[in-house]
C-alpha cells in the first residue's frame, strides 16, 4: 500500500498538469483545412505554434507554397490572423477567423 500511494499522486499530478496544458493552448498544432474559394477547393495546412505564453505564430501551407504567419491573435478557442496573398490581380490581406471546438476547427 506504501508504493501505491506515490504512483496514484504522480498519476494524478501527470493528468492535472497536461490537462492544464492543453486547455491553456486548445489552438496549438497541425490542422488540415478545407477551403471552398471561387476556383474550387483546396487542403491547405495551417501550423499555430504557441513561443511564449499567449503569443502565437505559425504558417499556412497549400498548393501555392507557404507562407508566414508572424503573428495570431488567440482569445479563448478563438483565433484570427491577417495574412498577404499575391495573385495575378495584386496582392490581396486576407483574414482566417476561427473557433476550435477540441479536435475540430470552424471559421
């Protein structure tokens, strides 16, 4: 029963802590998108990274390369960023606003 005891705590200290975690950063990681545009659809993979607490960067990469994403506004499991998109009629900003509902992103 002694050796018991330490693992449950440990246990419980392991679940408490990456739950606090995960609920802290629930915009975090690789998402795959899908993208209805006026030329069809298109699979771009969006990165949020998390470098400081509560400052997050990433990239969005599709069909047309990648590009940088200095920074993204992130309240709650809210997200939104402006981003530069060149084309042959000019360069366009763009904003992604979006939700994350745990695994699932809407926006």
């Amino acid at each position: 029963m002694q050796y018991l005891k330490p693992r449950v705590i440990a246990t419980l200290l392991f679940f408490t802590l990456n739950m606090s975690l995960q609920a802290a950063v629930p915009v975090s990681g690789d998402w795959l998108l899908g993208v209805d545009a006026p030329r069809g659809k298109s699979r771009p993979t969006l990165i949020i990274l998390e470098n400081t607490p509560g400052k997050f960067s990433g990239s969005l990469t599709g069909p047309k390369g990648t590009i940088a994403i200095a920074t993204i506004e992130v309240k709650g499991n809210t997200f939104r960023f402006p981003f530069q998109m060149k084309t042959a009629f000019g360069t366009f900003e763009l904003t992604y606003t979006g939700k994350i509902d745990q695994d699932t992103m809407t926006g």
